[in-house]
C-alpha cells in the first residue's frame, strides 16, 4: 500500500535525522573537516582562476549539498546518485527554461523548480539542493546565464565531482562513518581491503 510505504519511509526518515543529530564530537569533526575541504578546494578555484568575476565555480547549491554529504551521510538525499543527478538533472532544466524564456522572471523561477522536482523525482536522482541549482540558472548574474548548457558541466558537474570525491575519503575515514550506504559499494571496499590485507602479508 502507498501509505505503508510513506509510513515507513517517514520513519526511517526520522530515525535517521535523529541518529546524525545526536551529540558525537567526532562525527561533528569528521562532517566539519569534509565540508571546510570540500567546499574550500572549490573556493581556491574560483579564486584562483576567477578572482575579478561574478563567483561562478561557488553556486549557493553547494552549501546546502555539504549540509547533506557530510552531515547526514545515511540520507538516501545524500547519496551519490541523488548527489550527481539531482544537480545535473536540475541544472539542464535551469539552463532550458532560460533559454525559452529569459526576460520572464515570475515565469521561468518556479518553472525551473517545478520541473526539475518533478524530473528528479521521475530519474529517483531527488535531491532537495538540486531545486536551488535550477533556480540560480535561472535568477543568476548575466555571466552565470551567458555560459548556457556549459552551466551544467561547469561549475555543477565539476563542483559536484568534487564534493564527492571528499566526501568518499572523509566519511570512510572512521568504522562508524561509511559512505554511501549501497550494499554493492561495500562489498567491493571489502574485497579491494582483503587483497590489501594479502598483498602485504605476502611482501
């Protein structure tokens, strides 16, 4: 039944924001250094490369993506599949609406959103930062709507890649901490560790 379903979705929800919520100092730190590292490498970019200009590499989206990653890491919101489509998915459709419709604010902001929910939803790619992304295509300065369908590779896919890449490192750091919770991905760190494990008793 869909309300079962919702039930126990709900509750898993909830038990899941209560266990990240608790009071762990090390988890504190472990979700504090991966976000300061991650969302840092990708403000060294864009003053580096970028230090005149609008901040492009940095979108606001990616505040709320590290809120996720690092601080509620068993969310099936943070994981990488929601992680990665839910701001490719909603960039693409930022970008599009803009397109159809650029000078039409009240029109193009909640069409953005609306649709890349929905179309987050359909690709099961929901991840609720994904709605700011659409939103900055469209409500950005002039240099973030001049760089059109670019938009999605860079500064989404390329800031997304690398909030992933450290949240893979910092949330597997600990045995408390593990990241993403597919059982698959697990089974393949096992078995990469056991031939560590192997190797270097051989050696």
């Amino acid at each position: 039944m869909p309300i079962q379903k919702i039930k126990r979705n709900y509750r898993k929800t909830k038990y899941i924001l209560y266990k990240e919520t608790l009071v762990d100092y090390k988890e504190h730190f472990w979700a504090f250094l991966g976000s300061i590292i991650g969302i840092g490498i990708i403000a060294y970019l864009q003053s580096k490369e970028l230090p005149h200009s609008d901040v492009v590499y940095l979108i606001g989206s990616f505040g709320a993506s590290s809120v996720l990653v690092y601080g509620v890491i068993q969310s099936p919101l943070a994981q990488p599949r929601n992680l990665i489509g839910g701001h490719v998915v909603s960039a693409i459709i930022g970008v599009t609406v803009q397109q159809f419709a650029p000078d039409i604010l009240w029109i193009t902001a909640p069409l953005a959103v609306s649709l890349s929910i929905v179309l987050m939803q359909v690709t099961k790619t929901l991840h609720p930062p994904g709605g700011a992304t659409a939103l900055i295509a469209v409500t950005g300065s002039s240099e973030i709507k001049n760089l059109g369908y670019w938009y999605v590779l860079y500064p989404v896919l390329s800031g997304v890649l690398i909030l992933l890449a450290v949240a893979l490192i910092f949330n597997n750091l600990t045995p408390n901490r593990s990241y993403p919770n597919h059982k698959k991905y697990h089974q393949f760190r096992t078995r990469i560790a056991g031939k560590f494990k192997i190797s270097n008793r051989n050696s």
